[in-house]
C-alpha cells in the first residue's frame, strides 16, 4: 500500500506530529514488532561496558547542553 503524505508542504511542527500518530499507533502491538538482530549485540555491548566500569553516564541537561555546545 503506498501512502503520499505532503511532507514538502507540512511544517516541522506537523511531521512530528505525524511521527508521533504512526508510533502510537505501532506501540499498540508491540509484539508485532520484531527488534533488529543487531539490537540484541548493542544492549548486550551496553550491558558490558556498564558492569565493567567502562561506560560513563552524564546529566541528561548537561549531556543536552554538550550536544548543543558541539553543533554550533
């Protein structure tokens, strides 16, 4: 089923909006939902860095402020 939506004349506020609808309405059937074979090694990479000290965690207003520093 093909689906044209006019993203070129939807304003940013719209298409998120839309994003938000479609993940809605996916989140209803989440075992319809298949997780990527990939996903499995990233949690488990995550999970070992975390118990092995490696990974490090940041505030989540700091770490926003990081990012923002970086994309100026």
């Amino acid at each position: 089923m093909a689906v044209n939506v006019p993203l070129d004349e939807m304003s940013v506020e719209e298409k998120l909006q839309l994003l938000e609808a479609v993940w809605a309405d996916l989140s209803r059937v989440p075992d319809e939902l298949e997780s990527p074979a990939w996903h499995k090694d990233v949690l488990e990479e995550t999970e070992r860095r975390v118990q092995s000290g490696e990974a490090t965690f940041s505030d989540w207003q700091k770490a926003k402020g990081s990012i923002r520093d970086r994309l100026k």
